[in-house]
C-alpha cells in the first residue's frame, strides 16, 4: 500500500496549478502581441490619411502660391488704401499679366478648393474652414495675400484617433509690376 502512495507521488505530469500559471502567461504574451499588431496597424492607416491629405494641401497651397505670386494684382478684396481692419473672404480674383482672370474659391457646401471651376482638392479630403485675407499698403507697393484653410479626410467613418486633419496657412507677396 505505500509503494501504491509513492508511485501516485512520482507520477509523470503536470498539477492543476501549473497548467493554470502557463495559460495565463500564455494569454497575457497573445493580448500584449495582439495590441500591439492593432497599434502598428491603426497608425499605418493614420500614416496614409496624414499623407493624402497633407499632399492635397500642399499642392493647393503651392498652385495658389505660384499664381498669386505672379499675377498682375488682385483684383477682388484688395483695397487700394489700407482698411481699419483686415478684408477676409472665401473667394479671390488674380489678374494675370496676359489679361486673364482667375477665381480661387473654398467651397464650404461642397468641401473643396476650386480654380475658376477647377477642383484644387481631391474627393479623398474635405475642406473644413477656407479664407483669403489681403492687404495692400497704398498704390505702388505690392499686395500681400494670406491664404488659411484646413483640410481633412473624406471619410467619415474612420475612428477620431485615425482622424486626419491638417491647417495650412501662408503669406504671398505679389510682384511689384
């Protein structure tokens, strides 16, 4: 009857408590490794987002730019004698030195930044807040245009962290012609 007891005390296995202690191990190191899969994941898609939008303004903002910057003058909410305060709108006229005219204008009904009709932005952002501000110091001296908009992703249905949206503001000094 001992050698019964001994042999049930050598047997060759594990106890509940050790089966118990390696599971739990075993689902910690999966939960740890499952976040952090999500996380490298939800900052990927953040990454494409920031990307797209961030290249849709910055190519709106140098297309204004360049053409500001070369235009004749503004024609449309550009006093010649400096205001009291500032003139800010949602659209803008250049005048081109061969004669043509073209609009900028924000869209804020359609989410978007148009040249004379011409979308600016693509249909994968929207554009949230617009303005065009500018100011001119007397006749012979050359306008300075502030451009300030915000752009964001299309798509509605991404969580707020994957959320992208970017401001973008800058100054253009017309040339003096």
């Amino acid at each position: 009857m001992i050698a019964k007891k001994k042999k049930l005390l050598k047997s060759n296995g594990f106890t509940l408590i050790e089966v118990l202690v390696v599971a739990g191990l075993l689902v910690v190191v999966a939960v740890v490794i499952s976040n952090m899969f999500f996380t490298t994941f939800r900052s990927s898609t953040k990454t494409k987002a920031l990307t797209t939008v961030k290249q849709n303004g910055d190519y709106t903002l140098a297309v204004m730019e360049r053409l500001i910057r070369g235009s004749q003058e503004v024609t449309s909410s550009c006093p010649e004698v400096p205001p009291a305060a500032p003139i800010v709108t949602n659209n803008i006229t250049i005048k081109m030195l061969n004669g043509d005219e073209i609009v900028f204008s924000c869209d804020l009904e359609n989410k978007l930044i148009a040249s004379n009709g011409a979308n600016l932005t693509s249909d994968q952002v929207k554009l949230d807040n617009c303005s065009f501000e500018c100011r001119s110091q007397g006749e012979f001296y050359p306008q300075v245009v502030t451009i300030d908009f915000t752009l964001s992703q299309a798509n509605e249905a991404v969580r707020e962290e994957e959320r992208a949206k970017v401001d973008f503001e800058t100054t253009v000094v017309t040339r003096n012609y």
